[in-house]
C-alpha cells in the first residue's frame, strides 16, 4: 500500500510538472512574404531587377523589329526573287526568329538568375531575424503564415512581425 501510495505522490508530481511545462510553450507567427516586400532592401531590389528587365526587353524589341523589316522586304521583293535567293531568305529570316526565341529564353533565365542572386541576401537576413526572435522571446516554434500550410491559428500564438522588423533594424 506504501508502494502504492508512493507511486501515486510521484505520479501526481509528474503530471503536474508536465501541466506546467505544457502551459509554458510559447508559439509564433508572422507573414514572411509581407515582412520582406515591405524591406526597403526588397523595394531597391525590384527596381534593380526591373532596370535589367527593360535593358532586355528594348533589345528584343530592337530584334523583332529588324525580324519584322527583314520579312517586310522579303515579302516586297518574293515574286522577283529566284528560287535560291528566295529560300536563302526565308531560312535567314526563320534563323533570326530562332535567335530571337533563343535570346528571349536566355533573357527570362538571366532575370531569375538576377532575381535569386537580389533576393538571397534579403531572405538570409530575415530568417537571421526570425531566429534571432525565436531565441530571445523563447519561442518553441513561428510558423509563417505565407506558406499556408497552417491549418489553424490560435489567439494564444503571438504575432512576430513587429519584433522581426524591431530586430531587422538593428542588423
């Protein structure tokens, strides 16, 4: 019955503590996508990277303009054309329109490329942020909202995005 007793004592002590340490946990959240389109880095960033895309999207618009001129004269001067000039011709002005479509591919991949390399930076700082928040504040886990993979979002989870952006500040 001792035993019993003494079970019973050790259990309730037990139960207790994890009550305790349960009611302690300490969850976060914040809306990371908001949070970085709202850095100033993120805004200087975009522009950066729109001045990139204008440089490239003037010089396809100078290519399709030569395409277009090319087709123009040929379609001008076909009927006058032999045979071998004429499909010496077309094959030119479908080359050209192949390097266009070559260059506009390439184009879209340097951008991505220029959009990671700008953006990179940016996300390294926020999750240095986050962590930073996390540790300080003793939080178990911030969840980020933008991801929507979180099913639902407790009044008792403390919204990070003001200690983020305080940390940010200070970095």
């Amino acid at each position: 019955m001792k035993v019993f007793k003494l079970f019973a004592v050790v259990l309730l002590v037990a139960l207790s503590a994890a009550t305790s340490s349960a009611q302690d946990l300490k969850f976060g959240h914040l809306n990371v996508q908001k949070l970085i389109t709202e850095l100033p880095e993120k805004q200087t960033a975009d522009k950066e990277l729109q001045a990139e895309a204008k440089k490239l999207q003037s010089q396809l618009q100078v290519m399709s303009q030569e395409l277009d001129d090319k087709y123009s004269n040929y379609m001008a001067q076909r009927d006058s054309l032999s045979q071998l000039i004429r499909s010496t011709r077309e094959k030119e002005i479908q080359d050209y329109d192949q390097r266009i479509q070559n260059f506009n591919k390439l184009a879209q991949q340097s951008l991505s490329q220029k959009e990671q390399e700008l953006l990179q930076p940016i996300i390294e700082k926020v999750e240095k942020a986050i962590q930073a928040v996390g540790e300080e504040q003793g939080f178990i886990y911030i969840f980020d909202l933008s991801s929507q993979v979180i099913l639902y979002n407790s009044d008792q989870s403390v919204d990070c995005e003001e200690l983020v952006k305080a940390k940010l500040a200070t970095m």
